[in-house]
C-alpha cells in the first residue's frame, strides 16, 4: 500500500508565476498509485489565488478546505470557507471558481478531480479556452474564443 500524509507535503512554488498568482502546490496521486484522481495540495499565501477563474469539461473537481480561511469566487458569486469545508465543482460553467486568500495566514487546500483526457478549461474573464490532450504538453494550447477559425479554414 502507497500513501502520503497530506500534512507533511511540501508545497513547490514556480518563480515564473505572476503577482496574484504565487501559490505553491505538491501533486501526490501518482505517489499512490492514482491513474483515474489526481490530488493536489495547494498553498496560498495572503494576497494570491492557485489560478484563475475557469471551469472545466469532462472533469469533476472537489476543493476540501485543510488550514486557514478561502474566499472562494462561484458562479453565484463569493463565499468564505472554513477547515473542514468541502465543495464540488461539477463539469461545465455551473462548476467555475477561483480560489483566493483574503486573510492574513497561509491557506491549504486539497483538490481532488477525475483524470479524463483530452482536459479542456474556459477562462469566462479573459474569454479564452485551454486544451490539453496529451500527457507530452506538445500539443497543449491556449487561445481566446476571438481567434476561432471555419472548420475548413487551411484545408481547401
């Protein structure tokens, strides 16, 4: 048996990410054996949110509150949770949310969502879709609605 004590993970921070922005996170489903869930712990320090408002297509996603207090951003607007919290992020624009610590304290949350590929996420305040149907990246990409073309466009 695999396991990992949630309390003991490390979170991993990315320079490269913008002011807001500047959360850290440790990803552990693969570390159990995990193929359909994935499993994330982020942290956010005050002032910054793990990523923009979206929602997804063809993957759920669950937020468990671990340490401290969220503001979390929905399509009915904000709420503030507290530890022990859970909330489901259905597929589609009724599950869209953006997490956000208002506080003074550094904030835990666990996330847990299917694993279903491709992965596709709408970004509603920038108007732009993100596509990932590989585990390679090579052909993730990230536009805005704007820049649709005709499905024939290049082919005739």
């Amino acid at each position: 048996m695999r396991r990992v004590n949630l309390h003991g993970l490390e979170a991993e921070y990315d320079e490269a990410d913008p002011a807001g922005y500047r959360a850290g996170m440790a990803r552990f489903g693969r570390q159990i054996g995990a193929e359909m869930l994935g499993g994330t712990v982020y942290e956010l320090p005050p002032g910054q949110s793990n990523c923009p408002y979206h929602y997804e297509y063809g993957n759920e996603e669950w937020l468990i509150v671990l340490q401290g207090r969220l503001t979390l951003r929905h399509p009915g607007g904000e709420d503030e949770l507290e530890p022990g919290e859970v909330v489901c992020f259905p597929v589609g624009p009724d599950g869209a949310h953006k997490l956000t610590n208002r506080s003074d304290k550094t904030v835990r949350v666990l996330m847990l969502s299917t694993r279903v590929e491709p992965a596709v996420a709408v970004y509603p305040d920038s108007d732009k879709i993100g596509v990932w149907p590989d585990p390679d990246r090579r052909d993730h990409v990230i536009v805005r609605r704007e820049s649709a073309v005709d499905y024939f466009d290049g082919e005739i």
